[in-house]
C-alpha cells in the first residue's frame, strides 16, 4: 500500500512539471498572434477560417446581367420611348457617363435657364461666365455692352417654365452634348436712356420658346454642365 501511494505521488509530482512547462511554452504571448476569425467583423468579411492570408486582395470585375442593364436604362426609357431615336441617343449618354440621370439634367437645365435669362437682363457677366462657353459668353457679352453703351436698361420678371424636354442628344468623342426645348413665362421691357418703352411689355407675359444646347466633358469631375448654344423658336 505505501509502495503503491508512492508510485501514486511521484507521478502527480511529474505530471505537475510537465503540465507547467507546457503552460510556460504554449501560453506565452508573443506580440504577433493573429486574432481570432469573427465572421461579423467588416475585416473578416469575405473571409473564412481557412483563408490566406497573404496580404492580398484582387477584385474581378462584374459583368452586369441584361436585366442590370435595362434597370439602369429605366429612367431613360420614361422620358424617351425605347426604340426611338433619342432613347438610343440617350443610352450613349449612359454608357458614357453612369452617372446621368435624365431627370436630374432638366431639373438642373431649368435652373440654369433661369439663371441666365435674369443674369443676362441685370448685366451679371459673372454669373454668366460661370454657366456659358467661351463662345457663346463673347456673344452674351457683347450684347450687353451695346445695351450699355446706348444707356438701355432692361427690367424682367421670370414667371415660370411651361416645358422643358431633352430633343437630342450626342455624344462627341469624350463631350456629351444635349439639346432642350424649353417653353417659359417671362415679363420683358427694355428702356432707353431717357426712361422710354422701347422693346417688350411691362405689364404682359410673354411666352418665350428656345432651343439650348448644354455640353460637359466625360472625364471631368466637375458635374456641371454649360450652355454651348442658343436657339429661339419664337
């Protein structure tokens, strides 16, 4: 019997030293462990327990699907009937530059329009410069200093827009060109320098229909677009 609790007692005493050795080799830290994989941690998304990490990360492209595709092209598709023309004209557009959206340029090319018709009647060439291409800011300019030069003034009140509808768009090399019809409301009297009615109405409202052309380079990161040409179909 106390053989045996001998043999008992030496061999707890070897387990304890092999238990601690263990425990001085396998639970020390280093600094470098990897932490453990969370499948809820933005870091391990896409990842698995068995993963590599080798520090790398490639992204295949995404080949969208017909049905992507037709989504993308929705908005067009309300403002332009498919198979026409224009939807054809306006898909380009999209294919060129994602990020069009029809509805957000006439809502843009509306408030431009405003701008300039009441920048162009005040003498603002600031405003103007900022809205129009050179070409078509010389002719604005131009006409304003002739005004000036007789001493005419011009007083306006913008009523509203009626209409406003994309009528063409192109695509030339790298610039997206895009024409609108746009029927205003507009109160107009132009005065000559002694105070006297020459041109307009300063009681009526007028109906005013014009052609404008807007243009932006593809490229740019600047998502303004300007007015590159002037058309009045009245």
């Amino acid at each position: 019997m106390g053989s045996f609790d001998f043999i008992t007692f030496f061999f707890l005493i070897a387990a304890v030293v092999i238990f601690l050795q263990l425990r001085s080799v396998l639970g020390r830290r280093t600094g470098n462990e990897r932490p453990p994989f969370d499948p809820y941690s933005p870091r391990d998304i896409g990842q698995g327990p068995e993963a590599k990490d080798n520090g790398k990360v490639v992204q295949l492209p995404r080949r969208e699907s017909a049905a992507e595709d037709e989504s993308r092209y929705a908005t067009i598709d309300t403002f332009a009937k498919t198979g026409t023309a224009l939807n054809t004209q306006l898909r380009a557009i999209s294919d060129a530059d994602p990020s069009f959206d029809p509805g957000e340029f006439i809502n843009g090319a509306k408030m431009a329009y405003e701008m300039i018709v009441m920048a162009f009647a005040d003498g603002d060439r600031k405003t103007l410069k900022g809205l129009l291409s050179r070409e078509v800011y010389e002719g604005f300019d131009t006409a304003i200093a002739e005004r000036e030069a007789k001493g005419e003034v011009v007083k306006s009140t913008f009523v509203g827009i009626e209409k406003a509808d994309i009528v063409h768009a192109e695509l030339k090399e790298n610039e997206e060109n895009i024409t609108v019809r746009i029927v205003s409301q507009l109160i107009s009297a132009t005065y000559d320098k002694q105070g006297k009615l020459i041109d307009g109405d300063a009681d009526s409202v007028a109906e005013v229909n014009d052609l404008w052309t807007f243009a932006r380079d593809v490229r740019s990161r600047d998502p303004n677009w300007k007015l590159i040409a002037t058309e009045s179909e009245n």
